[in-house]
C-alpha cells in the first residue's frame, strides 16, 4: 500500500490554488492542494500500525507555526512544474528530516522545497507562458499549520486520509 | 463553511465501490467511497473548533465495531441511488443521533439507513438496468471500523479532511 504525509493548507489557500490547477494540473482531481512532507512511499498495513505510533511521537516535537508562502517559482529545467513557494521553518524542516529518517522508504532523491504545486506536466511552451502570467500575479499568503495527515492511495490513484496528527503537545 | 462527517472504509472496499462509481457515480471525484454519519451542514470555523472538542467527547462513547455489507440496493422510488447496505449498529446508531442531536445544521429529512454509494443521478434504464446487474453480483463484506472524519467542502465541490477521531478510549 502507498502511503504519504502532507499538510492541507485552510480552505482559503486550497480554493485559490485549485482555481489555478484546475486548468494546469493533471492531478487536480487526485488530492487536494497539498505540501509533501514525504512522497509517496510503499508499506503494508502491520507497518503502518508502527509508524503512526512514531508519528504521533514526532508531532508532539513540533509546535504549531507560521506557514508563508511569498512567491511563485518553478522546477524547471528539473521538470515543468510551477508552485507556490513555502518558506522553510525548522518546523516543516524537522518534520521532513524525521519522516525522512524514521519511516520507510527510500530517501528523497533531490533536498526539500516546501511547495504547493500549482501547475505541472506542462507543455514547454505552456510551461513558459503561465509562469510568466503567475510570476507577475505573486502570492502573499500567511496561515498558522497545525496538523499534518497521513495519507493513502486507492488504486484510482486518489488519496484517502488515514490519519490527522496534531502539532506539539495535547 | 460546509463540514460534514463520515466513516472511510478499507482500501479494499474502496477500491471495490470506486470500480462501480467510476461509471455509475458523478461525485466520484468528489470525495472518496464514505459511509455518510452527518450529511453537509454549514458552521463557521469558530463554531468547527467547538464541535471538535464535542467530537473528541462523542468518539470516545463508543468502541470500534464490526461494519458488515451485505447487500446491494436501492433508494427508488426516493431517488435513483444504487448502494451497498451496511447493517446498522449501535455504533453507527449513536454516532448518527449525537451528530444530529449536537452538531449544527438542520435534522436530516430521512431516517438513518447506513450505506455506501455505489451509483446515482442514472437515467430510470439506466437505474432498472445496473441495478439488476449489480444485485446478482451482491457483495458480503465484513471489516473493523475504528475511526471516523470531519471533512470541509472546497469551492470546487471537492472534500478535504480536516480531522480524524478514533474511537473508543485515547
């Protein structure tokens, strides 16, 4: 089974990011607005029961914070995808590194950049026009995060929410 | 703000319902396969942080329970709604009246028959049609339930979760 931990950003957020997707994201109808703090990654279920007990553990390490998203960028030349930048904090930094090194599957193959992917699998041409377009709009947005969820893929390749864990202490 | 609460059964079966809704379902890319325990109501996100701390209070009144499908069946002449038939419960049962009795939003106009949607708004052949095909394959399913969610809708009529309860004592 593939699993994968997110955060969902409010309401707000998601409703503008989606009215971009919904016209430059192949996945748009996969999982909503979304920032990775672990891909996708396979376990079964008994494991699944061991690492939701850890994840527990690491929210409890992390206090509630400021998300910031300050500006659009892009992957490329890496791939086409165009997102909304999220300043990093040592919040989503320790998350990531945690997830990272205490659950199961393969390290990221590139650093972590906190994004919330607007656009991708876009033609070059596309690529460089909407980038173009949403570079000039700009994003300023800020929001407290405090929970992240764990996630899981149907063979449709939607993702269900198995689990929400809450930031810093109950 | 739209919320609404449901139980997300097994990979398993989700996969089995989202192979019929994929064909019979126009709100299969709206959220996925769902025992629904309070229908849409709206509340403002102050009013949601109230209901979540009674939520916590109501999940904790009842234990995991066994979910049984036994049947496939109709909500004709009401409407045209294929479903699987989850036997009800006194879990489901006092879910349903607490969410009614304590939440937000209007009581339900119709009494409480537990169920997953598996086809809706078909044309009537279409209904008479899948429906004799589907209740000769019939459907005997049983699986542990131990959580339910709180979901807000987006503007795009899609579902996020927001928070997940467990049941039974933490």
């Amino acid at each position: 089974m593939k699993y994968a931990l997110v955060v969902f950003p409010s309401k707000k957020l998601q409703d503008l990011v989606n009215s971009y997707r919904k016209r430059y994201d192949p996945h748009y109808a996969l999982i909503p607005p979304h920032i990775t703090l672990k891909a996708a990654f396979e376990a079964s279920e008994n494991q699944a029961e061991t690492f939701t007990a850890q994840l527990k553990e690491i929210a409890k390490k992390y206090n509630p914070f400021l998300l910031k998203v300050t500006k659009v960028k892009s992957f490329e030349p890496v791939s086409n995808t165009i997102y909304f930048k999220v300043e990093p904090t040592p919040e989503l930094e320790g998350l990531f590194a945690d997830f990272r090194d205490h659950l199961p599957g393969d390290p990221p193959p590139y650093p972590f950049v906190p994004h919330i992917t607007i656009g991708q699998k876009l033609s070059k041409e596309e690529h460089a026009d909407i980038y173009r377009q949403l570079e000039m709009v700009g994003i300023e947005h800020k929001e407290m995060v405090n929970r992240f969820h764990l996630l899981y893929q149907l063979e449709n390749e939607t993702w269900t929410v198995y689990e929400t864990f809450h930031l810093g202490k109950d």
